[in-house]
C-alpha cells in the first residue's frame, strides 16, 4: 500500500508513521512521499532523514481550503506518487469535492478529540475548556463534512485533576502518534 502524507506543519505524526515504519510497525503500507502547503513546514526536513521525497505544494489561491488551481496541484502530486491511500496529518486546510473525489475512499484524516464531539479547530482546547474528563483521538474517513466522515479508530486519554491545557495535549499528541501509524498498519492488511 503506497501511502502519502499531507501535512501544514512541524510533521510529529508524519515522523510518527516514518518510525513505525522503519520499526516495521506499518504493515504492508510504506510511505512514498511528504507533501506540505507551507513551504518552511518542519514535516519536509522529515523527507531526507527518512528518505522520502518531501516537496512543497502551492496551495494558491485559498488560505484554509484547497480548491481551484492549488487543488488540481495537489491531485497533480498524488496521482504522480500513485497513492493507495492519502494520510492528513495536520493538513490544516478543508478538502472539497475536486480532491475528495479523485482519491474517493482513500483519504483518512486524524482529529485530536474523541469524534463527534469537538470537531473542527483546536480540539484539544475545545474539550479542556468544556471539563470533560476523558478526550483522545480520532482516525476517520474524509468527507465533505469536517471532521465528519466515518470513524475507523479512536483512542481514549483520561483528563486528570492536574492537567493543563499543555500536558493535556502532550498526552493527546502520545495517543496520535500510537494511533495513527497501527490504523496505517491495519488498512494494509486489507
């Protein structure tokens, strides 16, 4: 399974993916390219030290979508790395139709909250805020609703009585970096 991993900034899923995979934690999936919309996003120095091809994608002209002439680029990219399986990573933009249906079924995001509850922006901030006491993470299929596709996998962080915002989202970050990688591990094996 060929996967590509999109991302917008310092890539510690991303680096979280290359280590599973060079631990042989991966399964049958391998990773064959770093794609960002940020041309100074730290996941690209990942490229090199993993040996993967890491290369920036002009998202113009949207600043929080990709749509229009940065869409068809970044089909452009994927399609040429023939993608099996496209990996959201911290890309923080919405996908839209154009890109959604040329990778239909393929594009799996990860959410740092226990979906349905606190979808969008700062989900870790989101549920801190609101007192709940447990939150984690989510893997799901894109849609055009955000955040909204189906549920492939979560993992569940307990909110302890000392937690700040920060250790909260250390923990969180910890159930991303486990998570991600063995759904990653667990589509490749069909």
């Amino acid at each position: 399974m060929r996967v590509v991993i999109l991302g917008s900034g310092r890539g510690s899923n991303a680096e979280a993916i290359l280590v599973a995979q060079q631990e042989g934690r991966l399964g049958r999936a391998h990773v064959v390219a770093l794609f960002a919309d940020k041309p100074d996003a730290g996941m690209l120095a990942l490229g090199p030290r993993f040996g993967v091809p890491a290369s920036y994608v002009d998202p113009a002209p949207f600043k929080t979508k990709l749509e229009g002439e940065g869409e068809a680029r970044f089909i452009a990219a994927v399609r040429a790395a023939q993608a099996d399986l496209v990996v959201l990573a911290g890309f923080m933009r919405v996908i839209k139709p154009g890109f959604l249906t040329a990778f239909a079924g393929k594009i799996i995001n990860l959410h740092p909250s226990l979906l349905p509850s606190f979808p969008g922006l700062d989900g870790i901030g989101q549920a801190f805020r609101r007192g709940v006491k447990v939150t984690g993470c989510t893997v799901h299929g894109v849609t055009l609703e955000v955040d909204g596709g189906p549920i492939i996998d979560q993992a569940v962080v307990r909110v302890e009585a000392g937690d700040t915002l920060e250790s909260l989202a250390v923990k969180v970050h910890a159930a991303e970096h486990a998570l991600l990688p063995a759904v990653i591990a667990k589509l490749s094996a069909g």
